[in-house]
C-alpha cells in the first residue's frame, strides 16, 4: 500500500501508564494502515487496549509515541488546534453508549456537528433527514433521545458520525449496549451505511461473529497487532 493510498497509518504507535509506581505499557510498537473504504475489525479481549488505541487514533488525547497518520497529514505532530482540525475535517465517532444531546431530537442531533463544520442549516436538515431514513429513523425524526429505544438511540449515533462524510469512522464497540438481535440488525445498517458513504471504519469488538463481517480483522494481542 502507497503512503498516499492510506486513510490512516499508524507507525510504531505506543503509549503507556504509570499505575501505583508500575509502568504498563499498553501499546508497544503497534502498525496499521486502513485503505480508503476498508472496514476494518479491531478484535480483542477487555483491558488489550483497543479503546486507547481507538483514542490514539481519534487524536483524542495525547501521551502516545509513534506516528499517527489521517489522509496523508502527521497528526501527531500537530499543535492540539492542527489535531481538531484534522479530527473534524476527517473523522467520525461511535461508541458503545451513544452520547446523544438529550434536550435535542434525533434531526437536531444529527445536524450538530454539521453546523459546527461550517454547513448551513437548512443543508444540514436535509442530510440529517436522509441519512436517518436511512436507517429506517424517518418517522423518529422529531424524537428526543429518551423517546427513542436502544438500538435507535445507536442508529441516531451512527447517524452522527456519518452526517460529516468522514474519511474514516472510529467505532468502540458500537452495539455492546444492545440484545443480540437488535445488535445484529443495528450492525448490519451500520455497515451498510459506511459503504454506502464510502467511508473506511475502524471497529473495536470482542464479538468474533461481528468481526467476521467486516474486510478484515487485526487482533491486539499483548499490546502490538497480530
């Protein structure tokens, strides 16, 4: 794979803790490249790391050693205004509790983070609008996050994260909160949705089925992928 090719590329990435004078180190030399599209497994058992490694990635914060690489810029040789700009122009989030604005409903949730990347309202409501019909929300559109059940509170965070068209989505176990077959489904549209938008995805699970539906799987073992 061509540098220029990569969504993201991690090189050497580490990152470590000090935990009662003991120093843990939970990443330990990790390297990974995501091509444009790709969806890509991130597998691993609780405590391997996978959410701080998802962090490192997100540019969420800092402390990490290594390169970290999103369309082509060093991200982490940004000042913290060059990584918020990189992280807006570039990503798109989901996680395992969806995070939702709760005084807003699903339209206004979704149109948010459009608004805050420059868009105009009125275009914003119309990609909201789309994405959330999409994903079978077009009667919940006018519904706050605690009218909507489980897996369409995660359907509106899914939602979210693809209303900025991001290059690459990050997501952190983003249906461990729902029964299995609602998590079937809301997965299933996910993925769909992402290349549908022709976006890549990094998913973080430790469901081995989930896994198996993606491009590929890498699996973060003792703090460096196999």
């Amino acid at each position: 794979m061509n540098e220029e090719e990569a969504v993201v590329r991690l090189t050497n990435l580490t990152r470590s803790f000090e935990q009662g004078g003991v120093r843990i180190d939970v990443l330990r030399g990790v390297n990974l490249a995501i091509r444009p599209g790709e969806i890509v497994a991130l597998l691993g058992p609780s405590g391997s790391g996978k959410s701080t490694m998802l962090q490192a990635v997100g540019l969420l914060e800092g402390g990490f050693g290594g390169k970290i690489e999103i369309a082509g810029i060093d991200a982490s040789a940004l000042p913290t205004d060059g990584r918020t700009r990189v992280r807006r122009e570039n990503l798109g989030f989901v996680y395992q509790f969806h995070h939702l604005l709760p005084d807003f409903n699903a339209t206004e949730n979704v149109v948010m983070p459009q608004l805050v990347s420059g868009r105009h309202r009125s275009e914003a409501e119309t990609r909201a609008h789309e994405i959330l019909t999409a994903l079978g929300l077009g009667h919940r559109l006018t519904h706050r996050p605690s009218q909507l059940s489980g897996g369409e509170q995660q359907r509106v965070a899914v939602a979210r994260a693809l209303a900025n068209r991001p290059r690459l989505v990050l997501a952190d176990e983003p249906t461990g909160n729902l029964d299995e077959h609602t998590a079937d489904k809301v997965f299933a549209e996910f993925l769909d949705l992402v290349r549908g938008e022709g976006s890549a995805a990094l998913v973080a699970t430790h469901n081995e089925r989930l896994a198996a539906r993606m491009d590929r799987v890498v699996r973060l073992h003792e703090g460096v992928l196999e």
